[in-house]
C-alpha cells in the first residue's frame, strides 16, 4: 500500500491510498465467498459454481462494491494512522481506479483538528454570578413544601373553578365520527393545566358535578396525529366530581411535621442554609460557564464543516439513545414533535459547534499552560469511575483500554484548564 497527502484550505486533507492489484484480487475471491449464493449458474447447484464461470456470466463488476468495502475495511485505518494527521471526521471515500489486474486507488477526503489562535484567556472579567438567597427565595421553598403535604378536598356546593381538579367523563369525535385516544373514563384533569388542548379546561369553569356539557376545540395544525391536526372536534363532557387543593397552616406543627425541627423558624433558617448551599454551587458553575464561554469567544478557530457534522451525528444518536431507554423511539419522538430528523439535526448544530469550539479551546490552553495529568491522578479518577458504577477499577481499566485510559487523563487535563482560567479569572 503507498500513500499520498495533500493538505486543503479549511483544515481538510486528501489522501491517495494505493491498494496492490493482488490485494484487490483476494478481496475479490472474499466478496465470492459471501456471495456465491446469489449467482444462478446454468449446470451448477446454487453456491457450487466457480468464480470463473460467475465471471463469465455476470462479469466481476458484480462484485466489485464488496470488494472495495473489504479493501477499504483493510487499509483506511492504517492509512489513516500513517498519515500523522488528527483526522476528525469519516472519511469521503472516491474511488480513482477500479480495474481487473490494476491496483486498486481511491482517495480519502478527511478534516483534520484545527488550529486554535488563543486570544485572551487568563485575567478574563466577567460578572460574577449571585449566589445571594433572599427571604422571597425561603418562601418559595416553603410553599413548595407546603403543596407537597398538600390535601384534596371534594368540594360539591360550588362549580368548577380554576385550579380545582377535577374528575371527568370525556368522547370526543371529529366530523360526527370518534377517534383513537378520544375516550377516557374518571379522568384526573386540573383546571388550569393546559395538559388539554386549545380551550378544553377553560370551558369547564363554571360547570357543577352532574352537569354534562359539549366542549368545542381546534387541534394544533402541529398535532402529532397527523389525521387530526388543525381539525375542530367536539367532546361530550360529564363532570363527575370536583376536588380543592388544601394547604396545612405554616406553623411551629407543620415544621414539627415536614423536618426535625420544632419550630418554623429553626425550619426556615434551615432552608435558607440549604438554598445558600444549593445558590452557591449553581453560582460557581456559572461563574466556570462565563470565564469558559468568554475564553472560547477570544479565540480563533475555522471548524471545518465534517467535523460539525460528526458532532452534530454523535449528538443526535446520544439523544436517541436516551430516547430508546425510556421506551419511545426517535422516530415516534419526530412525529410527536412534528419535524424531521433533518431538522432536528439542524437545530443541535450550534450546539455542536459551541462543544467544539469550546473543547479545542481548552485543549489548547492545556497545550500552552503545559499541564500534564501523571498515571497517579487517572488511577485516582478511574477508581471513582468504578465505585459509581460498583464495579472493580481493574475491570473498568480493561474496558476502557488503552485508548480510554488516554482519554479520561485528556478529560482531567482539560478540567484543569478550566479550574485554572477562573482561578485567573476577575469576577465583578
């Protein structure tokens, strides 16, 4: 195999990679093997023929495609490594030369890791983030607290108002006729909501228990029934009981209750000292956020477009893995959603470019501050990594292998870039 290299604008590079015609050859006879099958050779059972006769009568183009692939699955990765480059995306594949007794050439076209221009990134003045917990923010706590121990209480000499849960019959039909989904019996609908479509809540104020009503609304023109959307319905509604949220009284019992304390002071003060915890750790991570952000924006970086869709494609396929393990596939979620997976890509790319820019940036201060994590610190950090997953270290540094262990000592330097430029950082 022999190589060529030639660098293009936008930190994009060609390589010409030239495969022995005897190497093609053999995979010729390998792509046979897997498809022998498929040929119908007149005097031979099916897969019996020689490669000769299906030759002969289908021409070895027919297998050509295979072959390249096998060829390609032999020699990229080590033309790749040859080459020196930090390639940082798929490689476009063009075949050059394809020919019975010729070696085999075809051409690479790869992004290779830009160049990062540090601007500014030690001393930066930003605007240090709040980390104050005020007596409005203790309130809002203890209220959330309060619904949380609230009550249902059933109401029945009053109508419907809003906020009241209330619990329904409902059908609803379109053009006269019921659809899928449209049916529920002893429904739990809070007032108020909005978990109904259009109008549908609202409409229900001021109806009593008993009371059966028609409720006219217009699905989305975005619904995810695609039958439905934009389409007026109508539902037939009974309300069959209709039910307030109590709050107990905030006192020195409620306290008593909710918490180790005896009073609602001790309980407040209390909670003021957990929200200033809980406000101080936010406000540290978006103090890190802003110095990082304004680091990054300093900088200068031409990201070729392979790499953005490299990440972009990772993005999408981490989304749609989460998606898989809470039992709704990424299809159902672009229906549900009402856009394409064309778009949904669209719209992670300036996310996609912020995380790259954003990890050259910080690899590149790592190169310049010359900061080294030794074996000592990733064995360290492997071993966390094996006590949050109850697994032996040993067992996690095998997975990882060699590659990962690499990678979690770039990970910890490249935190180290981080807790060094806000360490430098002006915080006003």
């Amino acid at each position: 195999m022999s190589l060529q290299v030639e660098n293009l604008e936008k930190n994009m590079a060609k390589l010409t990679i030239e495969v022995p015609a005897e190497q093609f050859d053999a995979a010729v006879k390998t792509a046979f093997e897997r498809n022998k099958y498929r040929f119908n050779v007149p005097g031979f059972r099916r897969g019996k023929a020689p490669l000769a006769m299906v030759e002969k009568m289908y021409g070895l183009e027919v297998l050509y495609e295979d072959a390249a692939n096998i060829v390609l699955d032999q020699t990229y990765p080590g033309a790749a490594d040859e080459s020196g480059l930090e390639i940082v995306s798929s490689p476009k594949i063009e075949v050059v030369q394809l020919e019975k007794g010729k070696n085999f050439i075809y051409t690479a076209a790869v992004a290779v890791k830009p160049e990062v221009t540090l601007g500014e990134y030690k001393g930066i003045e930003v605007e240090k983030a709040s980390a104050e917990v005020t007596e409005e923010d203790v309130e809002a706590e203890l209220k959330k607290v309060q619904n949380q121990n609230s009550r249902l209480v059933t109401v029945e000499d009053r109508p419907v108002a809003d906020g009241d849960q209330t619990v329904i019959d409902f059908e609803g039909s379109v053009d006269g006729e019921a659809f899928e989904g449209g049916k529920g019996e002893d429904y739990n609908l809070t007032i108020g909501s909005h978990s109904f479509i259009d109008t549908f809540e609202e409409q229900l104020i001021g109806k009593n228990i008993g009371d059966e009503c028609e409720v006219n609304v217009t699905f989305p023109e975005n619904y995810q029934a695609k039958e439905l959307a934009g389409k007026p319905a109508v539902f037939k509604v009974k309300i069959k009981e209709i039910k307030v949220k109590e709050l107990p009284e905030l006192d020195d019992e409620f306290a008593g209750e909710v918490s180790e304390f005896e009073t609602l002071e001790e309980y407040k003060a209390d909670l003021k000292a957990k929200l200033s915890e809980t406000k101080g750790r936010q406000a540290a991570a978006e103090n890190e956020n802003r110095v990082v952000a304004r680091a990054v924006a300093n900088a200068s970086i031409d990201i070729p477009e392979p790499m953005l869709e490299s990440e972009t494609r990772a993005m999408v396929n981490d989304y749609a893995r989460r998606l898989q393990s809470q039992g709704l596939s990424f299809d159902q979620y672009l229906q549900y959603m009402g856009t394409t997976a064309e778009d949904f890509q669209k719209q992670l790319n300036p996310q996609a470019e912020q995380r790259i820019r954003t990890r050259l940036v910080l690899e590149a201060i790592v190169k310049a501050e010359n900061i080294r994590i030794e074996d000592e610190a990733v064995e360290k950090e492997i071993a966390a990594m094996a006590a949050n997953y109850k697994m032996e270290p040993d067992k996690v540094k095998e997975q990882l292998g060699e590659k990962g262990f690499e990678q979690v000592r770039e990970d910890l330097a490249v935190q180290e870039a981080v807790d060094f430029i806000v360490a430098e950082a002006k915080l006003v």
